[in-house]
C-alpha cells in the first residue's frame, strides 16, 4: 500500500471558526428558548431607552413651559420667587451648593474609600477581612433618611468644636471662618455626603482590587517588592481606571441627595464664602423642600431645576462608563 496516497486522501482538518463567525452564530438563535430569550433582552434594552427618553421629553417639556415665564435668568439669578405674577427665579445658588458639596464629599470619601479597600484585600486577614467587607455592604443599604436624621441629631451639635478650631487656625482665609451660628452648612453637608457615598466607593474598588492579576503581584514579591511597593506597582496601577469610575459612581450620588441634605442644611438663596456659614442649597434639597407648596408654575420651575441635574447625572454616569471601557478586563460590552 503507497503511505503517501493514503496521506493525501485523508480529509483536512475543519477549521476553526473565527471570533465574527461564533459571534452570528450565536446571535442566529435557532431553539425556542434562545429566541424568547433574545427577544426578551432586547425588548429589555430598548423598554429602557423608552423610559429615558420618555422622562428627558417630560421634563425638556415642562421646563421650557417655565423658562419661557421667568423674567430673570434662570443660569445666573440668585433668586426663587416663582408665586409672583412675573417669576423670578434661577439656579446659579443651586448650582453652586451641589458643586461645592459633592466636591467636599468626593475629597473626603475617596482616599478614605480606596484605603478601605486595600485594607480588605491585601493587608486585612481573611477573619476580619470579611466582617469589614460586610459592615461597608450594611452602611450601603441604610435609608438616606435615616442618614438625615443622624446627622442633624449628632452629627451637627458635634461639628460645633471642629468649626471653631478651623475658624481659629485657618479662618484668615475666608474659606473657613464662622460666625458662631449652628453649624448647618455646606461644609457638614460635604461630610454626611462622604458618608454616604463611602460604600459606593468601597465595594466597587474592593472588586477591582481583587482581579489584579496574581503573577504581576508574585513577580514584583519575587524582586524584593515591599507589600506597599507591590501596591503602588501592581495594584494601583491596575485598578485606576475602575477607582474613577467608582468616584464618578459616588459622585452621582451625592449630586442627587435629597432627604439627608436638607434635614441638615439651612438653606438661603446667596453664595457664602465660607464653608462653615448656613447658606446656599442644592438641585434636590431645593425640590424636596418647595415641591408641596409650590403652584403649577412653581413645580414647572421645580422641574427645570430637575432637568439640570438630570442632565448633570448623565454626564457623570456617561463619564463613568466612558471610563471603564477604557479597560476590557472590567467591560462586559468589550469582551
């Protein structure tokens, strides 16, 4: 018998599929139950682009209704007298008191946020890793209301010696001195929001820290690498673009606090210098707190301030995803 005939009649081997090709496949659903499923999750999607779409035109809708009766500016008047037979009102103190205050929130949460997370992943032992990890789970799930009340029942009549120790040390600046009023301003809104917005952080950061890949922390270990230089080498660096995006995450949140803001803030329509004196407000304090006296009219205002933060809110959130498709590893969408 000839080997080489028999070698050549033997049949090539099937090749296999290319990435495109198990991708059509899989979207052609041939079964009953994939086709359900498929029609099931795409309904899903779009059922969402719906509701979203649904909302930006109410609110587009109703906002135009009141700018076009406002006879000041509603980007830069420091007024809200939307009763009057000419309404006057406009969001530049609002604007500023939710900037200010998520900033102040993000300065404190973050670095405190992210050492928590190193903490359970890397330094804590595994006994006490998980009940730290399941506390922070907890303070996630605690009502923002109950946050409110906490803060204006201890938090504020605590912030009393802090206050007066920065206006000692540092009120030259300005930024920090107090005229000796409760201390119900943005400054201790910042705080309660750090907070609140701390968890967020964490557990995001907490899941990222723990898909650093363990040869890159075994390989700087096997050079002489500290655990701190491990850290700052393998780990941080890994899991920057997903600490980002959980700030972002946070920072959503804190733009978008209601009931806690305003059970501690005392709110006026001016912009304080100073961190430590009541004054200012926020988009979702100011709404909470005028929605249920306010006229057609009023509410028609109310919703235009609505429609700012919404639109601040998608641009944070598009941001924050913007930022994690940057890295495949934490991408759903890019595998």
């Amino acid at each position: 018998m000839d080997i080489s005939t028999k070698t050549n009649d033997a049949p090539p081997p099937t090749p296999e599929p290319s990435p495109a090709a198990r991708k059509r496949n899989a979207r052609g659903a041939t079964r009953p139950g994939d086709r359900i499923f498929l029609g099931l999750t795409r309904g899903s999607g779009i059922l969402l682009l719906v509701i979203m779409a649904a909302i930006a035109v109410f609110l587009t809708y109703r906002a135009s209704l009141a700018i076009s009766k406002d006879h000041g500016n509603f980007l830069t008047t420091f007024e809200w007298n939307t009763n009057l037979n000419e309404p006057v009102f406009g969001i530049a103190v609002l604007a500023f008191g939710t900037v200010v205050s998520s900033i102040i929130a993000m300065v404190l949460a973050v670095p405190v946020a992210v050492a928590i997370a190193l903490f359970i992943t890397h330094y804590a032992p595994r006994r006490l890793a998980g009940p730290v990890a399941y506390v922070i789970d907890l303070l996630a799930a605690v009502p923002s209301i109950v946050y409110g009340l906490w803060g204006a029942l201890v938090l504020v009549p605590h912030m009393q010696g802090l206050y007066g120790w920065l206006d000692h040390y540092l009120g030259w600046t300005g930024i920090f001195s107090w005229d000796g009023g409760a201390p119900r301003a943005m400054l201790t809104v910042g705080i309660l929001l750090a907070i609140m917005i701390l968890p967020i952080i964490t557990n995001v950061s907490r899941e990222v820290f723990r898909q650093v890949p363990q040869m890159h922390e075994e390989a700087a270990l096997a050079l002489g690498a500290t655990r701190w230089e491990v850290v700052r080498m393998s780990v941080l660096p890994f899991g920057r673009s997903g600490v980002i995006s959980a700030s972002m995450l946070g920072l959503g949140r804190a733009l978008g606090e209601t009931m806690a803001v305003a059970t501690v803030l005392s709110p006026t329509f001016d912009i304080q210098a100073s961190l430590l004196n009541p004054g200012g407000g926020t988009f979702a304090q100011n709404i909470a707190s005028k929605f249920g006296e306010a006229t057609e009219q009023g509410r028609d205002a109310l919703i235009a301030s609505g429609l700012v933060l919404f639109v601040i809110t998608l641009l944070v959130n598009g941001a924050a995803r913007a930022i994690i498709a940057r890295r495949k590893e934490y991408s759903g969408a890019n595998a």
